[in-house]
C-alpha cells in the first residue's frame, strides 16, 4: 500500500514538471552584424564581368562626307535613265510602236535567263490532273497542289500583269534618299554644298520615284489597260525634269569637289592600310570626275586609270600581308571592280563621255561601292581599335591598395 508521503512526492514532481514545460521558448540567437573589415573586404578587386566595348563612332565630318558622296555620284545613274530614255523614243510620245527603255533591257534579260524558261511541252505528254478546283494543279503523284499565293483571279480570266523583275532596277531612289539624309545632317557645315543639297535633294527624290513608277507600268505592260493614258502623263513629267537635271547636279557636284580640294585627308596619324585605300580612293574619285566631265580627254583618263591601278595594286599587296585589316579586306575587291567597269566601258568613251547608258550605268555604281567600302572599312577599323583597347584596359586592371588605418585621435 502507498503510503501517503509517496502520493505527495508524486504529486510534486509532477507539477513541477508541468511548470517547466509552460515557459516561453528562449529567442532565437541573432546574428551578429558583419565587421566594417568583411564589409570591405571586396572593395578594390577588379570586376569579373567583361567590360562592354563602346561602339565605334564615325566623326561627323567623314559621316557627312559619305552620304554626299553616295548622293552625287549615286544620282548619275539619273542622267543615264535620262539619256537610255530618250534615246527610246526619239521625239516620239510612248506608244505601242515606241515603248519607252531606261537602259536596263540587257539586264532584265541576264535576269529573266537566270531563272530559266519552263521546258517545252513533250509531243504527246499528258496534260497535268487537277481537281476541276480552279487554283489547283496537278502535284507529282497525281494529288493536287494549291497554286501560289497571290491577288485573287476572277475565275475564268488569267492574271495577264507580269512580275516585276528586280533585277532590271537601278538603285535610282536608294541613291536619291542618301540626298535626303546628307541634307538632315548639320554637322558640320558646308556652304555651299548645303545649299545645293536643298534644291537637288527634293528634285533627285522626285524625279527617282517616277523613273521607278514609269519602270513598273512598262515592264508590268499596264499601258495595255489604259492606252498610255498613265504612260504620257509620266513622260510629262519625266521630259521637264530631264531638262533640269544637268543644272541641278552640275551645281551640287560643283560644290562637293571644292569641298574636298579645301579638306583633304589628313594621312599623317592614319594606319598604313588607310593611307594604301584613301589614296586609292583618291585616285578613283579623279578618274570618276574625268569621266563625268563635259569635255572629256581620252588622254587624261587613261592616265588617271594608270594611277589608279598602281594605287589599288599598293593596296592588294599591303593586304596580301595583313589579312586582317579592314582597309584592304574591304576596299580592295571593290576598286578592282571599279576598274574592271571603266575598262569595259573604255569602247564606248568620247570626248562627251560614255555614250553606251547600259556601260555607264556599271561604272556609277561600282564607283559608289568604293564610297560605301570606305566608310565600312572606317567603321571596321574603328571598332576594332575600341575593342582592343577595351581588353587591354580590363588586362591590366590591378585591385586597389588597401586604405591605410586612421590615426587615433588625440585625447
């Protein structure tokens, strides 16, 4: 039997136990703050994200150079439209004993062949299946194909427009819109050359645009639909701005040759693949100017074709050696491209200039080749020299010493 004395002590343990278990848990420890030493312990090492390179930027100056360029001598290809145009026609208004040509038939041509001609009917070949569907066609293995994609056909009459053949096109309006460019640019300026930009830039984009649109109603043969209705109202437009062309670009191209003669380039500071291309460069715009000009001197251009073959020459060898650099990676193919048009044009040269429209039309744009070469080879070798000096910057990048300890202070 338990004794009364042993109940109690029961009982006690018991309570105290339960008085221990209704305590509140102790606080979680808290973190001791970090020191100001760890705080700083990162503080002067060198990052270990690659810096961003900047972007190369072209000076304003050589920027508005090059869209100038490409404005002028891009828009002779106006004057050989011009002159492939009337050469069409004679005195004559289009029509259909006279359709009018911008000198781009050879090339229409090439483009048309490039294709390929579909094969002839087999004598005796069986008619392509179809579903009796209209804009469906037999596919290889009897199943039928739906035909391409285009402007819906009223059944029963064939879509007689044909396509535009892109080939035949002479970059008139791309040329026409680096005018406009060259005139939003203010910095810096140039007087004159300004000035002549603010009548030529709205007439060249004009007259490019129904040069185009004329090109398209002929090729398209859309006169057939409205009897030359839309074909004489162009060639209005198109005889009075051609009387004004000669005027309009003698007096820009004027202006940008006494613009360069007065800010030639400064070669002194320039790399040795520079120098080999800007001369080349140089050399070809003097060549480009003898055959631009009034009166032309055979003479005179064979000389400035000379000079510019040993240029180009420089250039290729200088490259031969140095793979790498952009002057010669770039230009050098695009000069000789230069001189292989003015070569096969050279038959047809006068003292009037190159009186064939479809060998003029190549040297113009083979010429602005060379101006575009140039300004992507500046690009090139400006962002290469930014990239290289992002990397050396960020090879020898040091940590910072660490600063000295304060002194105490006097009491």
């Amino acid at each position: 039997m338990i004794s009364v004395r042993s109940l109690c002590s029961i009982a006690l343990v018991l309570v105290a136990s339960g008085a221990a278990g209704c305590k509140e848990d102790p606080p979680p420890p808290q973190p001791e703050p970090a020191s100001s030493a760890a705080a700083n312990t990162n503080k002067g090492k060198a990052s270990l994200r690659t810096p961003v390179s900047p972007m190369a930027k072209v000076d304003p100056q050589s920027m508005k150079e090059y869209r100038v360029d490409v404005c002028y001598f891009g828009t002779l290809s106006l004057k050989q439209a011009r002159d492939a145009y009337l050469a069409s026609l004679g005195k004559d208004e289009p029509s259909e004993k006279k359709i009018p040509s911008f000198g781009n038939d050879d090339q229409a041509k090439a483009g048309d062949a490039a294709k390929g001609a579909l094969p002839a009917k087999l004598p005796g070949a069986a008619a392509p299946k179809t579903t009796g569907l209209p804009g469906t066609a037999a596919a290889p293995g009897g199943t039928s194909a739906p035909a391409a994609k285009g402007a819906p056909t009223p059944p029963g009459k064939p879509d007689e427009r044909r396509p535009i053949n892109f080939s035949a096109r002479a970059p008139h309006e791309r040329n026409a819109r680096a005018c406009t460019v060259a005139l939003s640019l203010k910095e810096p300026a140039m007087a004159d050359v300004d000035a002549a930009l603010a009548e030529y830039a709205p007439f060249a984009t004009e007259l490019a645009k129904n040069i185009a649109a004329a090109a398209n109603y002929y090729q398209r043969e859309e006169y057939k639909k409205d009897s030359f209705a839309k074909g004489k109202e162009l060639h209005a437009k198109l005889l009075a701005d051609f009387q004004k062309l000669d005027a309009h670009s003698d007096k820009l191209g004027l202006a940008v040759s006494a613009w360069h003669a007065s800010h030639l380039p400064d070669l002194a500071k320039a790399e040795e693949g520079q120098k080999e291309a800007i001369t080349a460069l140089e050399d070809a715009r003097a060549l480009m100017l003898i055959l631009t000009s009034k009166n032309v001197d055979p003479a005179a251009e064979k000389a400035a074709l000379q000079k510019l073959e040993t240029s180009a020459a420089a250039l290729k060898t200088y490259g031969s050696t140095h793979q790498t650099d952009p002057w010669a990676k770039i230009m050098e193919p695009a000069l000789a491209g230069f001189i292989r048009d003015v070569k096969a044009a050279e038959p047809k040269l006068t003292d009037k200039g190159i009186t064939s429209p479809a060998l003029f039309l190549p040297v113009v744009t083979s010429f602005v080749s060379v101006i575009e070469g140039k300004h992507r080879a500046l690009s090139r070798s400006l962002m290469a020299k930014s990239q290289a000096a992002t990397r050396e910057a960020a090879g020898t990048a040091q940590p910072a010493a660490p600063a000295a300890p304060a002194a105490p202070e006097k009491e």
